[in-house]
C-alpha cells in the first residue's frame, strides 16, 4: 500500500481529478453538441461532443502515469511493477464508472455500451503507443490518430457505415468489439512485456531460428591447441 501511495503522489493527483471532472461535466452537459465534419464520400457527418470527450478520457487515464522516475520504473521488480499496474486499474476503473454510468443516466444504456466500447479501444491504443513510444507520455498518439478514419473515412460510397468504424456503428456491431477485445489483449501484451522480460525472450527466438549455441567452456578450462599436421 505504501508503494501504491508513493506512486500516486507522482501522478499529480490534483490535476487527475480535475481533469476528471471536467470530463464528467462535458459528458453529461455538453455531450450532446453536434459538429458536422466532411466525410471522404461527400456530405457530412455528425460529430457528437462525447465522442471527443470518450477520446480525451482514454488519454486523461494513460497520461498520469507518467512519472519522473520511468527509466528506473520500466526495470523496477515486482513490487514497483504491482503499484503501477494497480494505479493504472484505479485509473481504468474510474474512466469505465464515469463514462457508463454518466452516459447511462443521462442518455441511455444502449449508448453508454457504445461509448465504453470506444473507451476499450483508446484505452488498449493508448497502453501501446505508450510501449512502443517509449512512455506514458506518448499515449495519447495512437489513440488520436483513429480520429481521422473514423470520422473522414468510415463510410463506403454508398454511404453505409464500415464494420469497423466503432463511433457509429451500434451497440450491438459484433466487429466492433471484435476490436475492443483485440486492443485489450493488446494492452495486455503491451504491459506483460516489460524491457527485462523481452532481453530474456529475444535469445530463445533466435535460438528457435538457428542452431543451438556451443555450450561454454568451464571457468579456469583451457581448450586443447590443435596438433600440428606432420
């Protein structure tokens, strides 16, 4: 627990929860603005507020993970790597209560699973992009990055929705979660492969790939010199 309370000291603590309520306080008051944004087949499409503010939260739990110390953290052992991982649950945790319960009071149920939907999905984007980026403060990249196809390019020239175009397809769109379960298990991937686990892994694929390494010679051994062709 005292790990826990060091880490989130670290995470400026005040600036979450400012953040956080700002975030419930556009979801229910101002979710419902609509924007029209060009789309690639012509015509428009209606941008909803609490599609932006679903985006932004996804980064709002990702990016306080930062912390001064994440080189040290990113070798750390069990203990340092539980108060993270802990920290980033509270965090998750808090984002799918606002975001559902919010939405579902204020809306309905059916549009607070899409949402929590999209949340899933920027959440598992944001944990990658902050492992392939090199920290939590590159998080917010992948996820933002999806704004442009799912707003510009996610209808066909007959202007249906794509399958994967998870902002406007229903709640009940079965490749949608699809994608919602393949960036979890990503997400998971991403924070199981932690820099001292990936060293361990690397040697044994390259040994799967080639011929098994000749076995050390013992300390102190000396190998035996050739004899000299007569």
């Amino acid at each position: 627990m005292s790990d826990l309370r060091s880490r989130l000291r670290l995470c400026h603590p005040t600036g979450v929860v400012i953040g956080a309520a700002g975030m419930l306080a556009a979801l229910v008051w101002l979710g419902g603005l609509a924007m029209p944004v060009p789309v690639a087949v012509g015509g428009d499409s209606t941008v909803r507020l609490r599609m932006i503010v679903v985006l932004a939260g996804a980064i709002l739990v990702a990016v306080p993970m930062r912390s001064p110390m994440a080189d040290w953290e990113a070798v750390a052992g069990p203990r340092a790597r539980r108060a993270e991982l802990t920290l980033l649950a509270v965090l998750v945790s808090v984002g799918v209560v606002l975001v559902g319960v919010g939405e579902a009071l204020v809306r309905s149920p059916e549009s607070a699973a899409s949402l929590l939907r999209a949340q899933a999905i920027w959440l598992g984007l944001a944990v990658v992009s902050a492992r392939l980026l090199g920290g939590w403060s590159r998080a917010w990249v992948l996820p933002l990055t999806t704004l442009f196809p799912l707003t510009y390019l996610g209808w066909d020239a007959t202007g249906e929705v794509y399958w994967w175009n998870w902002l406007w397809q229903p709640h009940t769109a079965v490749g949608c979660w699809a994608l919602a379960a393949a960036s979890a298990a990503g997400a998971v991937l991403a924070l199981w492969a932690t820099p001292w686990r990936t060293r361990r892994v690397r040697p044994r694929l390259r040994r799967g790939r080639g011929a098994p390494p000749a076995a050390p010679a013992r300390p102190g051994s000396r190998a035996k010199a050739p004899a000299a062709g007569r």
